[in-house]
C-alpha cells in the first residue's frame, strides 16, 4: 500500500477494525458490539470511495483493499482464506492469558492483583493508560475517572475506556511507549497528569512526559503475579508462544521449558526487548493478541 493510503487509513482512527499491511485487510473485532463496528465500517468504506480506492467486503465483513468488486476476486479470496484456515487447525498457538482469541489455544502465565488504596484524582488534567488492566483496576475503586480526558496508548486500550463511558481524548498510533509520550507530550504541556498503570513500568513514557513540562504522576494500581501450575506443561513441537508483555516471558520461563523448535511472536517492540538471548521473537503489526495471531499463522 502506498504511504498516502496508509495516511488515509492512520486518519480514520479506528478501533473495531484493524489493518493488517501483509494481507492488505481491514478485520473486524468480532468481540465489538454491531452498533460499534457499524459506524466505523461505514466510516470506511465512504472514506475509501471517495479516494478511489477498490475493496469488497468479505462475509465475515472484513473489507479487503486493492481489490475490484469482481466475482473472481471474491472466489480467489475465499479459497486463500479456506486453504490459510486448513493449514493452520494443524498449527499450535498459545497465548498466554485468557482472553479468547480465534485459531489460538488459552495458556494464562500470568494473574492481576488490584492494590486497594484510597484516590483523589480532583487535581488532575488527564489520565494517562497504557494497560487495559489498570483502567479495569481504576474502574473498580473510583468512578471520577471517567470525567477526566484519558490519553491511551492504542485502540485495545481505547476500547475498553469507551465501554466503561470514559473520556477517551487520543488514542496512541504508535502503540508503543516511549513514542506514545513523544506523542502526546506536547498536548499534556503544563498539565497535571497522572500516569495509572502496575508497579513494573517497562518504558520511559514518565521520564519523557517529565521532561518536556507535563507534571507527570505515577499511580500504580496492580500487579502482575505469575501463576503457579499443579504439574509440568509440556507444549508440542513446533508450538507458536505469543508473549504480550514482559511478564508472561518471565512467568513462561518459569512454567515451561523453551524448546528448539518453538517459535515466539512479540506483542511489540518493548516487549521483544526482554527475551533472553536464546529466543528470537516475531514482532506483531500491531499491539493486538488478534494481531499477533495473524502473524503466528503466517509464520512457515
């Protein structure tokens, strides 16, 4: 896809449908609500039309660009996808948490512990997440957060501030965390904000929001635990290991043995910064589990 139509893309700021440059697809959250991926499937395919820009959707509602409306293109498609879906029921793909995700198998490593504590967020501008679990944790101990523009860090994150009625303000495109702060950092200027997120921070988003005169807090609301299993787990040959956090590589490691053939697929780049040497992951598109799916289902 050419930089302009990656643009027209970047600027629908969707969150129910996700962009896959590999396969030139736009997929839909089959978790969201049809009144949510209607408006945004709308906001799509009238942004494309009037770019001349060719697609059709799928029948999983899916919308597949650079693409003509033709019956071939549509047959064409639907074979790749049958042989794609034949190919991979002989696959093995865990992730680690347990959080469904099609054409993978649950293998949680990890568990949160909220830490109860009494919050005042009156005096602050903004809220700043980067972890769907600490907006769950917030969401559970103080309602006032909703009133307060929360910045994510992308639209995993985002969606779960729309469902609990939050004021979702931006949405991160880089959906990593050092440059999630670059990007923010100038509209949080000589503003109070509060940074929520566990007790371990794998990125400097704090050191960089503090030097650039955002009066940047850190709450910390959760924790990460590994989680202990009764008896040895032994994964097949060849399995496919998602790893979605610097956590669920410690807590693996501590579970399971890393076997020669297994292949790792990285959630992001701040993740795939803490894999021992031995380990050379894959690196998701995007920060999605369904993302990385994908990418583990293209691995050979």
């Amino acid at each position: 896809m050419s930089k302009k139509r990656q643009k027209i893309i970047d600027s629908l700021d969707l969150l129910y449908y996700e962009y896959n440059k590999t396969q030139n697809t736009l997929f839909i959250d089959k978790n969201s609500s049809c009144d949510d991926v209607g408006r945004e499937l709308i906001k799509i395919t009238y942004t494309l039309t009037k770019h001349d820009i060719e697609f059709f959707i799928d029948d999983e509602k899916n919308i597949i660009i650079e693409c003509s409306d033709k019956f071939m293109s549509r047959m064409k498609h639907k074979f790749a996808r049958l042989v794609k879906k034949v190919k991979n029921t002989s696959k093995h793909i865990y992730v680690l948490s347990d959080k469904k995700v099609e054409g993978a198998i649950n293998l949680p490593m990890i568990e949160i512990a909220y830490i109860e504590q009494d919050i005042d967020l009156s005096h602050y501008d903004a809220l700043v997440f980067t972890s769907k679990n600490a907006i769950k944790a917030i969401n559970s101990m103080d309602d006032t957060w909703k009133k307060i523009p929360s910045y994510v860090i992308a639209p995993q994150t985002a969606k779960i501030v729309k469902s609990f009625q939050g004021n979702l303000v931006f949405t991160g495109k880089q959906k990593h965390g050092n440059e999630f702060a670059h990007e923010i950092k100038d509209q949080l200027k000589r503003k109070k904000v509060l940074y929520i997120g566990g007790t371990k921070v794998v990125s400097k988003l704090r050191k960089i929001l503090n030097e650039n005169e955002v009066l940047c807090d850190h709450l910390a609301i959760y924790e990460t635990v590994c989680k202990k299993y009764d008896s040895k787990i032994t994964l097949p040959k060849h399995s496919i290991i998602i790893f979605s956090s610097p956590s669920t590589i410690e807590c693996f490691l501590k579970n399971i043995h890393w076997g020669s053939t297994f292949q790792a697929v990285s959630i992001g780049k701040t993740t795939a910064n803490y894999f021992p040497s031995y380990i050379t992951p894959f690196i998701s598109e995007t920060t999605s589990l369904e993302s990385c799916v994908k990418k583990a289902q293209d691995l050979h």
